[in-house]
C-alpha cells in the first residue's frame, strides 16, 4: 500500500496518478487521504487489494464521491481481492454515485484475477443466488438436472467473448467453453464438485464438464456437455421442446470416448482418459515432465482425490440408464409447465429421441442391448 503518511502533500501530489490500499484503514490514515484527496492531485486509478475490508472501501468511496477537489467520475476503481460472503452482503447493501467507474475481481485462477463492472458483477450473483434458491431442497439427480437445463438454454455464439460469465449472463449467450464453463461454476456454487475437460472433436477444439457424484443413481465422476445439448430457439422457440435433448447427461468418459467421428481428449484429460494404469503413469509423468503441475493440481483440488482416486472414479463410473433419465425429465417438465403435459407422448418423444441421437452420436455396441429393452417395452 502507498503510505500516506510518506507522501509530501506539497511537492509529490500533482504527479500522483494511482493509490492502492491493501489492508484496513486507520483513522491516522483516514486522516492522511483526506488531506490528499484536498490537495491538488490528478487521481485517475484506486486499487483496494488483498486485506482491505468492505468498512475501509466504503469509507474511500465516500471521500472519493463527496470531496470538491475529486473529480468521483473520472476515476476507474478497482476490487482486487477474494470476496467472502460476508463481504458480498456488505458490497449489496452500498450504493454508488458513478458505479460505472467500479470494477471487480470475479474469479481467480493461478493468481490472475478476471475483471468485470461492480454492475455485472451484482448480475452475476444474482444469477447464482436464484439458481442456488431453486435447487437447495432437491436430490442430487433432480439438482443437477434443473442446472443443466438452465445453461442449455442459452443461445450459442461463438464468438470468444462468450466465454466470460458477465456476458454470458448478460446476453444469455455462450460458446462451448462458455457453457460448460457456467455449468461447472454453478455446480461448485452449489456444492458439487465439478472441472472442466478439452476435447478435439474432428479436429475441432471442443469442452466438457465433470462432475464428481456419490448417490443412488451415480457412483464416479461423470461428463457433462450442455452445449452438445442445446437446442436453437430457431428451431424449436418453445423451451419445453428445447429441452428433449439428454445425450450428453452424466454419461461416462468411456461413452465420451466412444463418439462417432475422431474425438481426442485434450491436456490433462488424455492423461485421464489411458486404457489402463500402466499407460496412466507413464503418460502422467511425461506430462508433468513438459507442463507445470498446475493443471493436475487443480483436478486433484477440484474433486478432493489425488490422482490414482481421479482415475479409478472416472473409469468406475456406472452409466445413468435412459429410463431414470427420462423419468426424471418428465417430473421436472411437469413442475415447471403450469398447464401440464402430455406425460405420455413427452416421454416416448425424449425417449425416442434419445435412442435416435445416441445412434448418430455414439457406437450403438454400447447400447444394443438397452435399446432392445427399450424396443420390446414399446411392442
């Protein structure tokens, strides 16, 4: 932090372009920036980072917004530290003369902080705190599947700006790192142990998500990609008929792998994806031989495992049958469509559809049997 106390008012002021608070404000130190917010000055920049407090912030701002000799208006802000709770409802509860000119950190990875408007920012919680409210009483199969529904109704776009969550959140748009990055983000919010996987998919780069998952229909961590899931609103505006698509639900890295067409896990997932453990070592060690161990190490904290224990749930996952699925669809079909449905004729359409996609998408060795089941329930 610049010391106020260090700072010669007289002389060094009027080249003073930036100040940054790093930890909480004394009243001697209080006292010190008002003397030199009244001085002449030419401010353009305020950094709180680190250990500052949302009182300290406060107390800034209202200096910033009230001092004739501070042009509020003209000065970019900027939040750069980790945001508790505590200090969410803080910031909730201020108001902002100029909050255009405030920016926040809201999320860091490998000490990068990504940065958005206070405004955006507000939007994003929002967002989260709605979808956190509606799922905080359901099952985990029934918690999982309202999140998923919600991101793939997104509209996709591919421009590379959809993969921020500000504007994702704000346009309803997002890319395919962009969907899975939202649903990853939410199912964390929520509790849920969820990363993010790269695939190359005939020979284009494509996301999925995964999931760690322990109840009576799962067992393992599974893959997740809504933005293989979504239906456009040119095809289908009705959002009920937007949400027939399931393929890519809590399916199993060994179903991942065997879609049609060339598919190649990318990075770390290529690791994770060896036929065995012996190929697993030796691919693990080549690796961590040409990258950092950042990427290993955010798996290992994002599902709580080292690696062996990420491996073994991976390819120990038991595959979620097409009829828990589309029974579940349907119930939640029906609590959202005030009218209700056809029960019936929904479930053969998800169903049929389901069987339909997964012939075009995956190798139906895998599912011959299931479909036969399924064949002989409609005879």
């Amino acid at each position: 932090m610049i010391s106020l106390m260090d700072l010669d008012v007289k002389n060094k002021t009027t080249l003073l372009s930036n100040l940054s608070f790093d930890r909480p404000l004394s009243d001697l130190e209080l006292g010190e920036l008002i003397n030199l917010l009244s001085s002449s000055i030419n401010l353009s920049q305020v950094y709180f980072k680190d250990d500052i407090d949302i009182k300290s912030i406060e107390k800034v701002k209202l200096l910033l917004e009230g001092l004739p000799t501070v042009d509020d208006s003209k000065i970019e802000k900027y939040i750069l530290k980790d945001i508790s709770s505590s200090d969410e409802n803080e910031l909730a509860n201020l108001s902002f003369l100029n909050i255009e000119t405030w920016n926040i950190a809201y999320s860091k990875e490998k000490n990068r902080y990504s940065i958005t408007t206070l405004a955006k920012y507000k939007k994003i919680k929002e967002w989260f705190s709605e979808a956190r409210v509606n799922v905080e009483d359901k099952p985990l199969f029934d918690k999982i599947l309202y999140l998923y529904d919600r991101v793939k109704l997104l509209e996709y776009a591919s421009s590379k700006k959809y993969e921020r969550l500000p504007e994702i959140i704000e346009n309803s748009k997002a890319n395919s790192y962009g969907y899975n990055l939202l649903f990853k983000e939410l199912l964390n919010a929520c509790g849920i142990k969820a990363s993010m996987g790269c695939v190359k998919v005939d020979g284009e780069i494509s996301y999925v998500t995964l999931a760690i998952l322990e109840d009576d229909d799962f067992s393992g961590i599974y893959v997740f990609d809504p933005s293989s899931d979504t239906i456009s609103k040119d095809q289908y505006k009705n959002n009920l008929a937007r949400r027939i698509n399931y393929n890519f639900f809590g399916i199993t890295l060994d179903k991942l792998l065997s879609q049609k067409g060339n598919i190649e896990p990318q990075g770390i997932l290529r690791v994770f994806s060896s036929s065995d453990m012996e190929e697993f070592d030796y691919l693990l060690a080549r690796y961590n031989e040409k990258n950092s161990c950042n990427d290993i190490n955010a798996y290992k904290q994002s599902f709580g495992l080292n690696e062996k224990a990420i491996y073994d749930a991976l390819h120990s996952s038991i595959p979620v049958s097409s009829e828990i699925i589309c029974s579940r669809v349907i119930n939640r079909l029906e609590s959202v469509e005030p009218q209700g449905i056809e029960r019936e004729f929904l479930n053969k359409t998800i169903t049929d559809n389901y069987y339909m996609r997964d012939e075009e998408l995956f190798d139906g060795l895998r599912n011959k049997t299931q479909k036969k089941k399924h064949d002989a329930s409609q005879s």
